[in-house]
C-alpha cells in the first residue's frame, strides 16, 4: 500500500444513516414522531422479539413477511437487543414520559372539551407538553393538538447525540433487514461513526465519492486509528472515479435509477426526483445506475412526499453537498404526524430548502418546476405531498409518484391551467399498506379493524390511471415507482410475481395505451434513459421494448427469490401480525 494513495468509497459501500442504531426515516428523526414511533414500536417490538425470538427469526425468513413487524436477528444475539432495550429505556426516558403525555392528554381532551373555550385546558396539560402546543378544534369542534414542531428541535426531546452513520460493504442487495423493524446491531466488519447529520463533516465524508484523499485524512475524519483499518480498506477504493459526462444534446433527456429517481437533464440544468440511490453490489447484480452517474452538482431535488421511500436519508445525506436546491410539499402541521419536511431538512444540515405548495413554481432558464396536486395514497391521513410538472421548452413531464386519480376533474383543471402533458411518469402500487402499517404509533385509539383493511397507502389501478392520461393529454407513459428493483427490498419488503394485482393492472394500462397509439407505453425497471425532443418527434429510448419492460423485470425478481404476490403477502401479513399488534 503507498502513503501516497488516494482513496475514495467503494462502489459497494452503502452509508445508512441511524438514529439510536434503527435506521433513519423521517418518524425517528422528528421528535413528536420519534418519541411515539419509540414507545408504541420501537420497545414494543423488541418485548415481542425477546419473549419470542425463534418465532421472530422464522417468520423473517417467510418473504411474505418481510416487511412485517418481526426483528431480523438470530436469537443468540437476543442479549444484544436486551441491552439496546435497556439503555434506550434508561437514556431516552424523557422521549418516553413526553410520548405517554401526548397520547393522555389528546384523549383526555377528546372526551372533555365538547366546543367549549379551550383556554382553562392549556393549564390541564402535562408539565412536559407545557409551551410546546397550540390547543384547536375543527369546525365541528373535535379539538387536537397542535405542535410547534421548530421549537422541539431546540429541546430535550431530540438528541442529535445517538445520530450515526453505519458504513459497510453490501455483497448483494437484499442483505439488510427491513428498515423500520430490525436495528442495526454491531457489526466487526462495519464501521458506526457517531456525528449528527447536520454536521458538515458528513459532506466530508461523501465527497470522497467524486474528490479521493489520503488515508489518514479518512481516518481522521471517522476518528479511526490504524488498527481499524481491517473494517476501512474493504470499503474503500484506490480505483480512479468515472467522469461525469455532462448532458449536452438538445433533447431533454431523463435518466431512470429505479422506484422514483429520475434525473432530468436539459439546457444545462440538472433535476433529481425523490432520489434513492443503489450502490452496486460487490457480487454483481442487476443493472443499475448509481451515485458516479450523477452530476458532481444536482441544481434541484424534488420531493413528492413524506415516505421512506421518496424523502430518503440515506442517499438525500450522501447528496447534501451536491444538491442546490431541495423542494419539499408544504405541511400544514395540524396534525402531529404530518411532519413539516422543510424543518427535518434543515435540522440536517440542508441550507437551502424551498416548501411549495399548489401551483408554486419555479423558473429557469427555458423551463419551469411546477408543483401540483397529488391525491390518495396516504389512508386518507393528512401528510405533506406534491406532484411536479417539469416544463422544458414546450415538453410538459409529470412526475406523479403514487398519485391516485380519486377525482379525474381535477387533473381536467390542471390541464386548463397547464396545457397538455404529454408524458406521464405514475406509480401503480394499487395494493397498498394497511392504515397502521407506518403511522400506527400516532393514533391515541387504536384504529377500527375494518377501517384497515379499507384504509391502505395505494396508487392508481388501470382505470384510475387511464382517466387520469386522458385528462391530462398524454401520450406517453412511464410506470415506476413500484419498488421493483432488488436494491428497495430493506425498504418496501415488496414481493412481486407475474399475476400480482400491481403487476397486472400495470400491464393492463401498458396494453391499452399501446391499442390507443401512445408514443411510448412502459414499465420501469432497473435503468433506463428517455429522450424526449422538444420539436416534438418520437422519442429515442434505450435498453428495452416494451415487451421487456411488462415482463422481463418481475421475471429477474423473482428469480432472485421472490416467491409470492404483493397482495397474498400482505394479507398473509396481517394475519400473523394481528398476533402482534400493540395495543
């Protein structure tokens, strides 16, 4: 080894951020989430696992239970979760009594305040709520309350100390567990450096994906010495960094990295949607683009909304340094659970934060961001989200995530308003989650069983998504967003097979748009670039037909394992969890 290389992250090296050793999503990172997610989850599910751990390690070994609420460790290490149990419990007390405290008291107003004047009630608050909230009711004088989300970043119910970074080296895809259920125990080979996500040495640390630097620069910066260097080098690499090439051509080009990361590129500006970025596995895999295909600088990232995995920290952290803008939907805070990302963001590390909100827009040079209702998908729960329409000349691009078309008319206006959008990127995961699935820990009542069966977090089915291309004026179609590629599993534990609904209705829709004369009708998977022309001719696409696109990705999932249906997997799942439920 020469002093005088120079070393950059491995290609295989994934960087997963933690909060007290669970992975970081945006309910353990704000603190009114965080302290409910901790006590109704969190300590609950880990009691579950210690007074049953084979029971746990079974059931992770059914796909269909993957992202269920099981705790993925061998129960020879069941004395390492008791002793994460324990220290939580000793050091995050406060986060515990202010958890309780907001459960209480929302129910104790609940049953006293019938319309009458809420001011005697701020002085019937727990001590640990006092100054934190604002006391409402809606026009039908259900009272809530509010939080002043700002103002508990600066108080002792968020601890920026038990912030990590786990670094390590990811031999295939799927080998990290669910990331809401499984926290992240200590690992030989892996590295767990202690700094707080707003710290600027965490861009120090992710820059050394495009800029190397020496050794001991890097061991500095993670505070390692040289004996630490058999868990270092494996995740580093003396290999030169590819070169970014700059996108120059004049058409407006769209670069797909899996779920619902595209990069669009056009005159000279760079847009990234809610990135997730795979690394790439040192045992290969599939075919992917990663993190040295990005631009060394991103100008905007759009966010659509508040899930997993569309408002990731994983990859939104490793990107901090090279991102110039980060758009985020405006939460209205009403409720506790509609957390204000604007205010997340900030708090780690991002400096230049813009919320929008309906029709907001945002010029550039011969394009325009503009942000635009996205409906359904959230079980009917209020939670900051936006669609994007990305102008470029006279190309209309919307980006609709998970959108559910519940109202068709409403597209109809955007179109009066807009134009024709020609081409249409949409999620069709028409399946969905449960209401409890990841915003159970809010609901000081426990929900009605029929209300979650009915209440899920889904997209459009084919005829949802047909009304919602005919109103708009598209021509061609792009589903993504399905949490396909293998690189999702730890986050959406899908299990997708060809005669899953999510799988025919996406079909269904390829087919029909193809009948209607689309110009281009496909379904995502893996990599994929488009090239849309502003003067209006076909687009040029690469690296499959759209008979490749239908079929070919749910054949290369399952063949890495994927035994079963979405749908058959979760009803599977919530017959076993009802088994596990928190009351």
């Amino acid at each position: 080894m020469s002093s005088n290389s120079l070393y950059r992250l491995g290609n295989s090296t994934a960087v997963e951020p933690l909060v007290n050793k669970w992975a970081a999503w945006s309910h353990v990172v704000s603190p009114v989430p965080y302290s409910l997610h901790l006590l109704h989850y969190q300590l609950k599910l880990m009691q579950s696992y210690l007074d049953d751990p084979s029971l746990h390690a079974d059931a992770c070994r059914n796909p269909k239970l993957r992202s269920g609420r099981f705790v993925n460790v061998p129960k020879e290490r069941a004395d390492e979760v008791m002793h994460l149990m324990q220290t939580t419990i000793a050091n995050q007390g406060d986060n515990l009594v202010f958890a309780e405290s907001i459960t209480g008291f929302h129910n104790f107003l609940v049953r006293e305040a019938k319309g009458q004047s809420l001011d005697p009630y701020y002085e019937k608050a727990p001590a640990v709520l006092r100054g934190y909230i604002e006391l409402m009711y809606d026009y039908y004088n259900r009272p809530t309350v509010r939080f002043f989300e700002s103002l508990l970043y600066q108080s002792p119910y968020y601890h920026k100390n038990i912030q990590s970074l786990r670094l390590s080296l990811h031999t295939h895809d799927d080998e990290r567990p669910f990331v809401m259920s499984t926290p992240r125990l200590d690992e030989s080979d892996q590295i767990d450096w202690r700094v707080p996500f707003e710290s600027p040495e965490v861009d120090n640390l992710f820059r050394l994906d495009c800029a190397p630097k020496p050794l001991d620069y890097i061991r500095e910066l993670l505070r390692l010495s040289e004996s630490d260097d058999a868990a270092l080098l494996p995740l580093l690499s003396a290999d030169t960094a590819p070169q970014y090439e700059r996108w120059e051509g004049s058409d407006v080009r769209v670069r797909y990295f899996g779920h619902a990361c595209a990069l669009i590129e056009w005159n000279g500006v760079s847009i990234l949607t809610d990135p997730y970025i795979g690394v790439t596995p040192s045992r290969g895999g599939v075919e992917r683009l990663s993190y040295s295909d990005l631009p060394p600088r991103i100008d905007y990232v759009l966010i659509t909304h508040n899930h997993h995995d569309h408002f990731c920290l994983e990859s939104l952290l490793r990107l901090r340094h090279r991102i110039g803008c980060l758009v985020v939907p405006r939460s209205f805070g009403f409720f506790y659970g509609d957390i204000s990302l604007k205010v997340l963001a900030t708090k780690a590390g991002f400096r230049n934060v813009v919320e929008v909100d309906s029709l907001d827009s945002i010029e550039l040079p011969g394009m325009e961001i503009i942000a635009v209702p996205f409906m359904g998908e959230h079980a009917d729960l209020p939670h900051s989200k936006t669609a994007y329409v990305v102008r470029a000349g006279a190309e209309q691009i919307l980006f609709a995530a998970d959108s559910d078309c519940l109202d068709q008319q409403m597209y109809g206006h955007i179109r009066r308003l807009l134009g024709p959008i020609t081409t249409v990127f949409l999620g069709m995961e028409c399946v969905g989650a449960p209401l409890s699935w990841s915003c159970g820990p809010f609901f000081p009542v426990k929900p009605d069983p029929g209300h979650e069966k009915s209440r899920r977090y889904k997209g459009c089915d084919s005829a949802r998504a047909m009304r919602l291309l005919e109103e708009v004026g598209a021509n061609r179609i792009y589903v993504y967003a399905m949490g396909m590629e293998p690189w999702f599993e730890h986050l959406l534990g899908l299990a997708y097979t060809e005669d899953a609904r999510q799988i025919v209705e996406s079909n269904k829709l390829i087919a029909k748009a193809r009948e209607m004369g689309f110009i281009e009708a496909k379904r995502l998977f893996g990599k994929y670039d488009v090239h849309l022309s502003i003067q209006g001719s076909k687009d040029r696409v690469f690296y499959e037909s759209v008979s490749e696109a239908c079929e070919q990705p749910v054949a290369a999932h399952a063949s890495q394992g994927s035994a079963t249906g979405a749908a058959p997997a979760l009803e599977a799942k919530q017959d076993l969890e009802d088994h596990f439920t928190f009351d």
